[in-house]
C-alpha cells in the first residue's frame, strides 16, 4: 500500500531501524522496544507529504484518510503543506495582492478591512472546508450592522467566486442571505438649495470652492472625488466639455456637457498649464498652500459652514447637491430614462460625448433644470451662474 509509518529514532539497544508491523513499530531483533516519535511519509502526484506524531495510533489514522481520499480522487498535497497555501488567510491576501490596481483607492480600503475580518474568524481554515454553516457562524461573530454585514459577506463572497475560477474549489459554498434598511440622506427643495450655494459663495474667497459645489448640484454624475482629479487641460470652453476620471472602474473617464451659463464662468479663469490641478487653492486662507489641489472633503467643509450661517442642520453635501436635485428634476416631470442619462448610471460617459448633438442638448437642458439660478455677489458685481430658460 502506498506510504507508511516510520520513526528517525533507532533501537536503544542494536541500533536497528523500527519495523511497522501493522499494529506499532517495533525493532526486529528486540521486539519490545519501540519508538516515542512517529512520521507518516507519502507520495503521490509527484509531491511528498510528511507529517510527524506523537504516537502510533495518530499517524496510522492520518495515513488512512490520505489513502482513502487517494481512492475517492481528492488528495491534494497542498492541503497537507505547511505554509497551506489553501488556507482562507493565504487565499485572501493572494486575491487582494492579484487585485489591488483594479479597484479606487477607497474600494481597497474597504476589501482590506472586511477580509480582515474573515481572516479574524477563519485563519488557516482551508477553503474548501468551508461550508454554508461556517459562513452563517461568520456573520453572527460580527458585531456591526447589517448593511456592513452584507458588505463584508459581499467581499467574502467576491473572494470565492475567484477561488472558483482559479479551480481551487469545484462549487461556491451557499452564502447566508442579510436584510437591512439603507438609511435615507436628508434633501432640500432647490431654492434652499441655492441659498446655501449662494452663501458658499459669499464667505469663500476662492471662487472655485463656490464653482465645485455649484457642478455638484448641476451635473448629478459627478462625485467630489471625481471632480477634485479636474486638470486645466480636461477642460473644453470652445465646445463646452469637461472630462474627468471615473471613481468607476468599468468606465475610465466621464465628459460632461456644460451648460452655456458655466461655459461663461470659466472663461473668467486664467489657464496655465494642461496637467495643472483646476481645483488648486489660492492664496491667503488659513491652513492650505497657495496652488496645492483640493482634498476631497474640502468641498464639504465650506458646505457645512454655509449650512451652519443658514441655521440648516442634517444636510451633507452629497444629499443637499446629488440626491436634492435628482429630486427636483423628478418633480419637475423629468422622465427616469432622462434623469438616470444625465447621472450617467447607465450609458458610457466617455462615449457621450460621440453620441449627436441631440444627446448633449437633452444633458444640458436638463442641467439647466437642475442649476436653475444662483446669483452671487463677486468684487462688487452680482454675478448670474445659470439663467432660467
């Protein structure tokens, strides 16, 4: 049969090797000696597997599970390595490593902690062990709530789909299924909406500050992420396009049509240089350097100031920009076909741009809709940022 028991101990007292007799080793020529180290010793599929124990009882019944999953054709030398390479841990960190150019710096992120988790409670489980009732184990050991939950079970799941494809396993585990209510960001009606823009305006001396945020709530398809990445030379004045690298992987950049009204603003703006950051902070406000670009809450920051002179209260800037004019564009009897078209949740927005004249006119008409007018006050001259149509 194949493998066997031996022991790197020899007989005390000729010297002689340990003879497996199929009940305990024992030297031939003084048969009551016997060894107090054992080693189980296997070929197959061109690998070796050796495991030591500490007694006879142990290594016989471990030589006997890899000889029957060698009958049944799942032996795999792997599982029985030491570094086990098909432990949940080393696959985890090889799927992460394989993946982290394909994804946001802040989606990274995200994997990094929720395997981390999955790490803390599965170890060096091998993956093909783990089953649905470890999973539903999983889950309930997690203290946070149930969309976070999901969210880490996602991941989890991501993870063995690859595993999978790789033919490491040979089927997907069935995974626990989590409810959860997604929380609602408060909005605004769009004339408060402009107040606080317009106040943004009034207490900010760089005017971009009130520029960006003012795009946030025109162009629905932009993020603050997404917007602070602007460069001079991604900025079309002639034909009135802006194009700005997505936060989603699958689309690589998005070209937004701008409204005549913005088309206006901008050239106002001195151009230097193509690769020059647009959003770059300006001289003489405390705590940034005077050309340094954005950061990604600095939007934010002169939102929640302008919410605070208001007296407004539970407003971020991604409910009172994003979500409050998606709102009013759908009261205003825009269609969802149009409105999902200017999010650009459904169309390649690198691709818009191609599309007709037709496409663009609808995306800035319904852009118009959702900057309606803001006017503010800039060295002494009232400034109108988008006129009603």
């Amino acid at each position: 049969m194949r493998g066997g028991i031996y022991s790197d101990e020899r007989c005390p007292i000729c010297g002689g090797l340990f003879r497996d007799t199929g009940k305990f080793l024992a030297c031939t020529q003084h048969p009551k000696q016997r060894p107090t180290r054992y080693r189980v010793r296997f070929r197959a599929e061109s690998k070796t597997v050796q495991h030591r124990f500490p007694s006879y009882e142990d290594a016989e019944r471990f030589l006997t599970g890899i000889r029957f999953k060698t009958d049944e054709k799942t032996f795999d030398a792997r599982d029985y390595q030491r570094e086990n390479p098909l432990s949940f841990s080393n696959m985890a960190d090889k799927w992460l490593s394989y993946h982290s150019t394909e994804v946001r710096a802040g989606t990274r992120k995200n994997l990094i902690s929720h395997i981390r988790h999955a790490k803390n409670f599965f170890v060096n489980r091998n993956v093909r062990e783990i089953q649905y009732g470890d999973l539903e184990d999983f889950v309930h050991s997690i203290a946070l709530s149930d969309k976070t939950k999901h969210n880490i079970l996602s991941t989890v799941h991501a993870l063995f789909v690859w595993i999978k494809k790789r033919r490491e396993i040979t089927a997907l585990p069935e995974f626990p299924e989590i409810s959860f209510d997604l929380g609602y960001r408060r909005t605004i009606e769009k004339d408060l909406q402009q107040q606080i823009i317009e106040e943004v305006g009034r207490i900010c001396p760089n005017r971009k500050v009130y520029l960006g945020i003012k795009w946030l709530a025109t162009y629905i398809s932009i993020r603050p992420g997404e917007l602070i990445k602007l460069q001079e030379g991604n900025i079309d004045t002639l034909d009135g396009f802006f194009t700005i690298p997505s936060a989603d992987s699958k689309t690589v950049y998005k070209t937004i049509p701008l409204i005549e009204e913005d088309v206006e603003i901008l050239r106002e703006f001195t151009f230097t240089f193509p690769a020059t950051p647009f959003f770059r902070h300006i001289s003489g406000i405390k705590g940034v350097l005077e050309n340094t670009p954005f950061g990604v809450k600095y939007f934010y920051k002169w939102w929640v100031k302008a919410c605070a002179n208001l007296g407004i209260e539970g407003v971020d800037l991604y409910g009172g920009t994003r979500h409050s004019s998606v709102r009013a564009l759908i009261a205003a009897k825009y269609t969802p076909e149009q409105v999902k078209q200017a999010a650009m949740s459904e169309t390649n927005a690198a691709f818009a741009r191609y599309m007709g004249k037709a496409i663009d006119q609808d995306l800035r008409a319904v852009y118009r809709r959702s900057a309606q007018v803001v006017s503010i006050n800039q060295g002494g001259h009232k400034v109108d940022t988008a006129k009603s149509t």
